[in-house]
C-alpha cells in the first residue's frame, strides 16, 4: 500500500520538509499543499533587496517546478485547508477537495498582525508577508511620496530604509519607548535608531495610532495624542501570529502556536508541524518558545520529516536571527532571559560590536552588528555552554573564544 505524507503549508519549513524526505528515501505519494499560487519561496528578501528591486521575482523560488516534477511532489498551489479530520485522516481545501494522509506536516506559517483601528482597511495601507504584498507596495515607493511606518520592529525599520533608498520622506511610530525594544539591547536599539536618523528617517517612540485617515486612500495617521502626520502610504509592521486555526478547530492544542514535542510531533502522532505556527521545548534553554526564524524553519522541518519516517531525532538548535539595514547588519544567536545579565563588547561609535548576555556566567545571547566573527564564535560557545570571564569578554581586543574560563 503507498503511503502518502501530506505537507500543508508552502514556505521555507514546507519546502524544507518536501527536500529532506525525498533525500531520506520516502518512496510515498507527496503531496503540498500552498495558499498562495506562487511556488515556495524566501521570504526574508521581500523587506530587503526584492523590495530595494535588486533581486527579480524568478529568484525568490527555492525550487523550480522541474524539481517538483522530478521528485514526483503533487502540488497544490493556491489552495486553503480548511477542515482537518483527524479521524479519517484527512485535509479538505476551499475547492471541496479531500486529501487523504498516513501522515501529516502541518508548516502554516504566521501571518501579519493586523492594526486594530479605524482607517486600517484604506487603500494605501500595506503589510508586508507575501511577494503580492512587497508588489503592491512597491507601486507606492516614489520620491515624492510620505511614508509612515507603525512599528519599529525588524520588518518596520528594513522597510524604513527601503523607503529611504527611494527617497520618500519615512516616519517610523514605535508605541515602545525605543525601536526593536523587545528583540534586542538598548545599546543596539539606539545605534539603528542614529542610523535611521542619519539616513533621514523620523522616529517617534512612546507613540500610539488612534486611527488612520483618508477618503479614497490613505492621507494620514493620527497619534493618540492628536498629532497628525500626513501619508501617501502606511506600512504596518506590528508583528505577526500563528496560522493555528486548522489545528485548533481539529482538537490539537494551541497555546502562542500549535504544540509539539520535541520530536516535532503533535499529541496526534500522525501529526507534526514545524516553523512559524509550532511551539516548541528548547531543551537548551528550558522553556517553550516559538521563533519566527529562516534557520529554525529549516531546521525544524528536517527534524518533523526524519520523525516522519520514525528516526526520533530530538529538535535542540540554538536559534539565529539576522537583518539588514542600509550598509548594517544585525546578527542575533541565541534567546537571552530576564534574568541574564548584559554586557558590551566595543563600541557603537567605532566599528562593530556586540552585546553579550550571560546567566551565572554561561553565554546565552550574542547580538553582533557588523561583527561577523563575534557572531561566529557565538554561535559555538553558546551550544557548549561556554561560561566566560567578564573582563576579558569585554576586551574588543581579544577573540571571544579567548575568554572562556
């Protein structure tokens, strides 16, 4: 009897997942399921250079449909599951189309939060998730034209300095009182503020949208305490959510993402998700997390795929996070707690550096801007446990690896 391996979700976990299992040797009937009618693509390029326009839209693929077709993967594009039935273990789509599984991968990603205010729906107001979200936007990015950010997360800001390079007058509102506030350091914080600063790019902090203007489109962003800033366009960067309904609707638990285990698998063991949508436990680090990450994506689809077909590999990366912003890059590894202690290593003001977080000593998180090789031997010492010597971690010129106790 052929086995059949239903993947639902066509993104970086998906596609991931789709590779490995044929790579592992699943002989099966492989079936991918995608919202969107475009083939699976990155998405990190989408706020970076496909919105810049310095990566074409043939690029963005991770496969092209030759692959699909020769590692004999059914592809349904364009398609919505909307009823998972655990029981008879099957998917149905929006079209009526019932998918029968022996297992199931569940890769939904997350998809922009949406602004909760009145004016949200004017034409003119973009997020910025899919390549037709990066194309409707990019119709708007003319030097003439006022742009307003809500937010100053990662995808705010790198949209903050695709504006920029198209000469459009930019207002980043941040409602916390710095930008990337719970992602990274202060000191980090404020070296992409003075950079966007630099660049021209107006950045209000302790800021709150009442509600957006406008008639036929958007003409303004009004400020809760009455400030009104006049947009041709508005971006919204607020964060996003797991895409959890699928799975909650067929009795899997949900809490901030689906919930698996460490093997990737749901309380249904023919069941698994990966990527954006799963919570997971880090054994690492000792607590559930869901990360919205590239690597983890990956990562995480590998190891559904290889306990897909029973290897009962534990997933335990340590998570990295990266962005770039105008000549700037901002390298994350690791997750820090609140009860590390920070520290930094050289100085903002002259070339690159990082900021370091320890717990009784161990390096937990490393924040590296333009300092790839910080990052680098980050990226060891944190899976080792490595415990340092404050002082000497905190001489720039020393290499990082140097200071371990």
């Amino acid at each position: 009897m052929n086995t059949t391996f239903l993947i639902v979700g066509a993104g970086q976990a998906g596609a991931q997942a789709i590779d490995t299992l044929r790579r592992e040797g699943f002989d099966g009937r492989l079936i991918l399921v995608g919202e969107e009618r475009e083939l699976p693509y990155q998405r990190p390029p989408l706020s970076k250079k496909y919105l810049h326009g310095e990566l074409a839209a043939e690029r963005l693929p991770f496969r092209h449909r030759a692959f699909y077709d020769e590692h004999r993967v059914e592809l349904r594009l364009g398609a919505r599951a909307t009823r998972l039935d655990r029981e008879e273990r099957t998917v149905e789509l929006a079209d009526g189309t019932r998918l029968a599984y022996d297992r199931a991968l569940l890769c939904l990603g997350a998809r922009a939060r949406p602004l909760q205010c009145a004016g949200a729906q004017l034409p003119g107001v973009h997020t910025l998730r899919t390549i037709e979200d990066a194309d409707a936007l990019r119709t708007g990015l003319r030097a003439d034209a006022h742009a307003v950010i809500i937010g100053g997360g990662y995808i705010g800001l790198e949209a903050a300095a695709a504006c920029r390079h198209f000469g459009l007058q930019t207002t980043v509102l941040e409602m916390a009182d710095r930008v990337m506030a719970r992602v990274v350091s202060p000191a980090v914080s404020a070296f992409f503020a003075e950079a966007h600063r630099a660049h021209g790019v107006r950045i209000l902090c302790n800021t709150r949208v009442e509600s957006i203007d406008g008639g036929d489109r958007v003409a303004a962003v009004v400020c809760g305490d009455g400030t009104r800033i006049a947009a041709d366009l508005v971006i919204v960067g607020v964060g996003a959510l797991p895409v959890t309904d699928l799975a909650a609707n067929a009795g899997l638990a949900v809490d901030d993402g689906i919930v698996i285990d460490e093997y990737c698998r749901t309380a249904d063991p023919a069941i698994f998700a990966a990527g954006d949508c799963a919570n997971h436990p880090s054994p690492h680090y000792g607590r559930r997390v869901r990360l919205e990450s590239v690597d983890n994506a990956f990562e995480q689809a590998k190891t559904a795929a290889l306990n897909m077909l029973g290897r009962g590999v534990v997933h335990d990366r340590i998570p990295w996070f990266w962005s770039d912003q105008y000549e700037h890059k901002l390298l994350i590894v690791g997750l820090h707690g609140d009860g590390d202690e920070r520290m930094l290593r050289g100085d903002p003001g002259h070339g690159g550096f990082s900021a370091l977080y320890l717990r009784n000593g161990e390096l937990t998180a490393v924040e590296a801007v333009d300092d790839t090789k910080d990052y680098m031997a980050a990226r060891k010492l944190i899976a080792a446990r490595a415990r340092l010597d404050p002082a000497k971690a905190a001489d720039k010129g020393r290499d990082l690896k140097d200071s371990v106790i």
